[in-house]
C-alpha cells in the first residue's frame, strides 16, 4: 500500500471573481448583485466591498507567479458573468473584453503548466438579471440564462479547460442569499430559499446535459458541481443526536446532493419543508439524477450536532464546539464558525464515498488565523495556526486516501491571497499570501511554504 497521493493528484489555491478582481465599471462590466449589495450600509463587517480588493482583473499575472512561485498544479477560479455578459441574458450583448481577459488568463495558466479549473458562478449575479425577473426566483427565464452564459464559457475556453464547476455551494446563495439575508441579494424568509436551491440544481443540470452533448465529445472534459458541508459529530452518542447529525447532513448538503446523484430530496428535508419544497417534473429529474461527474467539496470544520432548537433552515439542529465535557473541538479561528479539526475531514471523505460512490475533490479547505487584520505583517507571516490546521488536514486526506481507499483526487486550498471576504469585509483573512490593501504587495506567509513542502513530498513522483 502507498503512503502517498497517486501521480496525478492535483493540489493548488482557489478564488473567486468578485473576492479578488475589483475594476467593477472597467471595460464593459456591469454590477453584479454582490456590487449592490455590499455597498448598502451595514451589509459588510467593516463596510469593505469588492471594488478595488486584490486587483486581480489587472495583476493577474502577478498571481499566476505567485503560483509558479508555489509549485501548484492547477488553479481553481470564477468567471464573472456580469464581466462576459454585462446584462447577463441569452438576448444581451457579449462583451469581448471580458471574454478576453479569462482567456488571458487561462493561456497563461496552460503556459506555466498549471491546470485551470474554472467555476461558472460564485454567488454574483448580474444585477441586470436580479431587477429584470428576480434572479434566482424566477425558474423559467434563469435556467435558461445560466445555460446561455455556460455554452459562452465551454465555446471560449473549453480547448483548453478540461475542469468545469457549476455552482459554488448552492446553499449560501439559497439561504445566507434568501433566508438570512446576510449575502447577496439580501432577501429574509422561510420560502424563497427552497426555490432558489431547485433552480440552482435545475440550471446546474440542464448546463451539464448542454455540456455532454455538444461539448464533452470533442472537448473531453468534464464537469461537476461543488457543494459545502462541515462535517457532523453527534455531540454525544444519545439516538436523537445521532439522528440529528444526519439530519443535519440532509439539510446543509443532501438537498443538492441527493437529487444530483440520487434521483431525489431527502426525507427529513420533505417532511419538514412540506409543500415549500418544489417537485421536479420527470423530465426534469431525468436531467438531474447523474449530473455531475464528480463530487466536489468545499469543507473547512467539524461541528458538534445536538437535537432542537426552531432553525427549520439546518433541520432544526444545534451546532457547537463544546464537548459535553466542556473541551473545545479544536484551534480556534478568526471566524466563530471555524476550529481545527482534521478527523472529521477524514469521516466527511469517507461518508461521501460510502454514500455518493464518485470521486472526490476537495475544491476549497482553508483557516482565518486570529488578528491578521490588526498585527504588522512581519508577524502575520508567522502563521502558526494556519500551518497546524494545514498539516492536520493534508494528512487527514492523505489517511483517507492511502488506508480507506478513498478516490480523492484534488485539494485546492482556500486561499492563494487574502481577500474581499463577503459580508466578513477585509476584517477576515484566508490568505496563504498576506496582501496589503494599500499598496497590494503580496508576502508569502509560511504556511504557503509548508504546503508547498507537504506536497512535494507527498505525491508519488
């Protein structure tokens, strides 16, 4: 048995277009719903938003080197929909800029040997979609824009792009977008989210069947949707909190997962949704079950699940880092949602293989090391607790793979730089390279040196 990751695993950073490019109104581009939404008062921690952030839509060369710098084998990156259709619909205008840009980008990538993995949409909506007909709400008109924009994408880059993703965790733009009203576009309520998630699962599908039957032939790539979960640990081993860590499960990641690959919602979610939860027709679960060659993953922590509580949303499920003997689960983050805790990532693989039966990559996995937005960047660097969580969780996979037998086949770290963190602001960094907003320098901090180090000496040669 190896102890190694097979030749062709693939390891490498992620980001996500509107956290990084800024130059929102250069050449052609028009507000996406994350444009509007950040610039309302009060709707960011700090009242940052994206205009500026990285400067990625002009340094992108800078962070393609950065790349090199750290031995990467691919890159996972979003295209900006309001930056390639500024309107956003099947019937408005292209803009060549924009297309331009990414293909810029992507050829460089190729060059330096780096393999670009492009998602389709990371939460910014056109606004021009959202005023037109309500976004995500209105089923007939955005499955068939979403479908438009990826033809756009699959016929601009698809020679060279071999790795599609859809969506990026659906359930953010479904409930953080239109329950709890934390994310774009800031709609509150116990109905709109189980529409949107449907329609999210309807477009991502009917963007796949397009791909495999007029692209996947000649193009020979492939295409899948990433989906987030932190994995759920009965806080102890009482029935109910066994069942509700399942049901919790269900609530956060087998609403999308099951109808894709299954064929259908969960149980728990119908029972407790009821006639909230739209139906698909059977030509539309036709088109559904089955459409997504891989399972990708976004997972960042474990939580501790106990039953009750009267949040429908998770299932009606408690979450904390406490054990009943009062310890913590592990390091804690910047962020209160996120501690160190590299064993669940190795149940979470597990479970997914047992229950999903695809092979796995890992799309996004990353810590908020605590005061990197208030200490000097000579200390920031130093990013002790970054390294511990990385190490812990390289190895967790690697445990995974080589003693389980679990076919996980990439690991992209969240994230290369420090970013536009969403409603967090820049009070919240990820960054496995410090960047100063002021003068956009870029400085390694050790822990992308140590997975850099880990990598190179954990993949089979």
């Amino acid at each position: 048995m190896s102890t190694k990751l097979p030749s062709d695993f693939v390891w490498g950073y992620a980001t996500a277009s509107y956290q990084i490019e800024g130059s929102v109104d250069v050449d052609g581009r028009l507000p996406s719903i994350w444009d509007t939404f950040s610039h309302r008062e009060g709707a960011t921690k700090d009242g940052g938003n994206g205009d500026v952030t990285t400067d990625s839509y002009r340094r992108w060369k800078e962070d393609v080197a950065l790349l090199k710098q750290y031995g990467v084998k691919a890159y996972r990156f979003s295209v900006s929909w309001s930056r390639v259709i500024p309107l956003g619909g099947r019937d408005d205008p292209v803009n060549d800029a924009g297309i331009k840009h990414y293909r810029d980008l992507v050829e460089e990538l190729v060059r330096n040997d780096i393999t670009p993995f492009v998602t389709l949409y990371h939460w910014d909506l056109p606004q021009g979609l959202q005023d037109r007909y309500g976004g995500w709400l209105n089923k007939e008109e955005i499955v068939k824009d979403y479908v438009n924009y990826a033809r756009l994408l699959f016929e601009s880059y698809g020679d060279l792009v071999k790795n599609w993703i859809t969506h990026n965790e659906p359930w953010c733009v479904s409930v953080l977008g239109h329950a709890t009203g934390v994310f774009a576009p800031g709609h509150t309520g116990n109905t709109e989210n189980w529409i949107v998630g449907h329609n999210l699962i309807l477009a991502h599908a009917y963007a796949v069947k397009l791909y495999r039957e007029q692209y996947k032939p000649s193009q020979g790539g492939q295409i899948g949707i990433t989906l987030d979960l932190q994995w759920q640990l009965p806080w102890d081993d009482s029935p109910e909190n066994i069942e509700a860590a399942q049901r919790g499960i269900d609530f956060k990641l087998g609403r999308f997962a099951d109808p894709i690959y299954k064929g259908f919602y969960p149980d728990s979610v119908k029972e407790l949704i009821g006639d909230r939860l739209p139906e698909f027709t059977e030509e539309e679960l036709a088109v559904v079950k089955g459409s997504s060659d891989f399972f990708g993953l976004n997972t960042y922590t474990t939580q501790l699940v106990q039953d009750g509580g009267d949040n429908e949303i998770q299932g009606n499920v408690k979450y904390t880092f406490t054990r009943p003997d009062g310890t913590q689960l592990g390091t804690q983050a910047h962020v209160p949602w996120l501690q160190t805790y590299p064993e669940g990532f190795r149940s979470l693989l597990n479970y997914l293989w047992k229950t999903y039966q695809l092979p796995i990559y890992v799309t996004e996995n990353g810590f908020a090391a605590k005061y990197e937005n208030t200490r000097p960047v000579e200390e920031v660097v130093h990013d002790t607790d970054r390294i511990e969580y990385y190490e812990g969780y390289a190895n967790a996979l690697l445990r995974a793979v080589t003693e389980d037998g679990v076919p996980v086949k990439s690991y992209f770290a969240w994230s290369l730089l420090d970013n536009f963190e969403w409603a967090d602001g820049y009070d919240t960094r990820f960054g496995v390279t410090y960047v100063d907003y002021s003068s956009q320098k870029r400085t390694p901090k050790d822990s992308a040196k140590f997975l850099t180090k880990w990598f190179n000496e954990h993949i089979s040669s």
